[in-house]
C-alpha cells in the first residue's frame, strides 16, 4: 500500500478518510484526487456505511489546498478541464447519502477549504485557520469555493474572504457559521467521532432521506423542496423501521432498526 495519499478505514458503520500527505500539509495532488473519487464513488452504495469523518494527517494542516507544484506547467484549457472532470471526487461527494463530517485542524485553504466546504457539516480545533486563498495566486477558487462559500457565509463574507486570501482563524470561522463546532485539538478526533456515532445510530433510511430532502431541497425553489420533502416524509411512513420507533418507544426501550 506505499505512497497512498489517502488512508481510508471503517469500522461500525462509521468510515474515516485520511488525507495523508503531512509533509505538504496535505497538498491535493491529483493521485489525491483520485482516490477521493474512488472513494466516495464506493461509499455512494455502501450502506453498511453509515457516517464518514474526513481529516488530515499529522499536526499542521486539515489541507493547504491544491499541489502548488502541479501549476508550474501551464495546462492548455481543455486539457486542465478534463483533467479535473475525470477526478471530480466533489461531485460524487453530492451523491453520497451519508453525513460527512470534517474534522479540521491547522490550515484548511483554498482546495482544502473547498473539500471541507464540500462535506455537511465542519468541526474544527482551536488551532484551524480556513481560507479561499487562490487569489494570491492569480486565480480563484476552482473547486466549488466560490458557490458554496457564500451559500454558508452569505454573499458579503465570501467575498471579503475570495478578494483578499484571508486566513480566518476557528473562532471567527465558528461566529460566521464556516464551521459548526469549535474543539481543543486534542478532543478534535473523539469530538468528530462522537458524531458520527450520534447519527450513525439513527434509521438508516430516515438518514438517507434527511440528507436528501437537505441537500437537494437546497438547489429548489422553496415550494418545489417543500414538496420532495413532503414525498421523502410520507415514504418514510412506510418503513418497518418506522413502527419499531414508535414501539419501542412505547414500551420504553431502545429501538433496534432494521433499515427497511
Ligand atoms: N502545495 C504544495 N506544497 C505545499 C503547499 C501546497 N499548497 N502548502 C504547503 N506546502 C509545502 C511547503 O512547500 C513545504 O514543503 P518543503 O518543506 O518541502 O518546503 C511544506 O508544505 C510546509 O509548508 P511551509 O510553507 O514551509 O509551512 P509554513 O508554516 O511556513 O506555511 C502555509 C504554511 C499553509 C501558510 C503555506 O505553506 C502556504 O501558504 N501554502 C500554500 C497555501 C495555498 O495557497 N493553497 C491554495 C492553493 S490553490
């Protein structure tokens, strides 16, 4: 399994992804990218799968963005375009029905940010500092930075944060909603591991579904989210798993959920 550039494990229903190149504080090479995409296409239908954590190697960074060496050779256009089409491990990312957390510590910045940005929901330690900070190399962000950012941090924040290349650090990222929780360094892993298991222990489908009616109703006009959540709720009512909910807590024991 030498040079890997990321580890990947997963143990009782909850998957871990390591970025590991911690000599470059995780730089994203386009090996990374590929094996992201591999990754995530697999995760796509495995539903033993219940919850993903995604993180960074070593004590610095979560990833300090795109393998800055890789820009040395100037690409033609269509060339660069359909190289990063074929590793496009975002899109598959939108496709995966389970949560994914990121666990970030020290840099997350441009690419880094931007995967961060991709996962649902972002804890970071004391010690992160998150940036789009493509511009102090005169180009922007590629990776989804520039859409998803101000959908997160509203329209004013993401431009102040795309136009300068600032580095926010976890308390200001916490205060504008760019991450959900903040933790000390050392209880960052437990902290996302903990949450994972919190929603890996719910009804499988009830996640999926969750997920879903979230993510999706969010590229939807509001009447047209209202309604696929309406279709997604009234499935649901349909489930086993939703009479063993409600028998169990009846009878006031923990419900033992079968996934259909
Ligand atoms: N691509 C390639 N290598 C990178 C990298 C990147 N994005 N970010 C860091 N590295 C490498 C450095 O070249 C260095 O390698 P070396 O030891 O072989 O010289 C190593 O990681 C450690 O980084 P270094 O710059 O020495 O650490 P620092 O504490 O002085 O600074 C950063 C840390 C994150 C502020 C700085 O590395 C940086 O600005 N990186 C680029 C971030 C960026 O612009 N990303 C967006 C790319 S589009």
């Amino acid at each position: 399994m030498a040079d890997k550039a990321v580890r990947y494990e997963a143990k009782d229903g909850i998957a871990l992804i390591t970025l590991d190149r911690p000599d470059v504080l995780n730089a994203m090479n386009n090996a990374m990218r590929t094996e992201l995409l591999e990754i995530f296409t697999r995760l796509r239908t495995d539903d033993a799968v219940k919850a993903v954590v995604v993180t960074g190697a070593g004590e610095r960074a979560f990833c300090a963005g795109a393998d800055i060496r890789e820009f040395l050779e100037p690409p033609t256009p269509t060339n660069f375009r359909e190289a990063r089409r074929r590793v496009d491990f975002r899109a598959e990312m939108e496709r995966c029905p389970q949560a994914i957390i990121a666990a970030i510590r020290g840099f997350a910045l441009g690419g880094g940010l931007e995967f961060a940005l991709a996962c649902d929901i972002r804890i970071a330690a004391e010690d992160a500092q998150l940036g789009l900070t493509e511009i102090n190399l005169a180009i922007i962000p590629g990776g989804g930075g520039t859409q998803r950012l101000p959908r997160v941090v509203g329209r004013g924040k993401a431009l102040e944060m795309i136009l300068t290349g600032m580095r926010v650090p976890a308390a200001e990222a916490l205060r504008i909603g760019l991450v959900e929780r903040v933790v000390p360094v050392a209880e960052l892993m437990s902290a996302a591991q903990a949450l994972a298991r919190q929603i890996a222990d719910k009804a499988p489908i009830a996640l999926r579904y969750a997920k879903e009616s979230v993510v999706s109703g969010l590229g939807l006009p509001l009447a047209d989210g209202i309604r696929l959540e309406g279709d997604l709720s009234t499935l649901l009512r349909t489930t086993e798993d939703r009479v063993e909910g409600a028998k169990a807590f009846v009878e006031k024991r923990k419900p033992k959920w079968i996934g259909r």
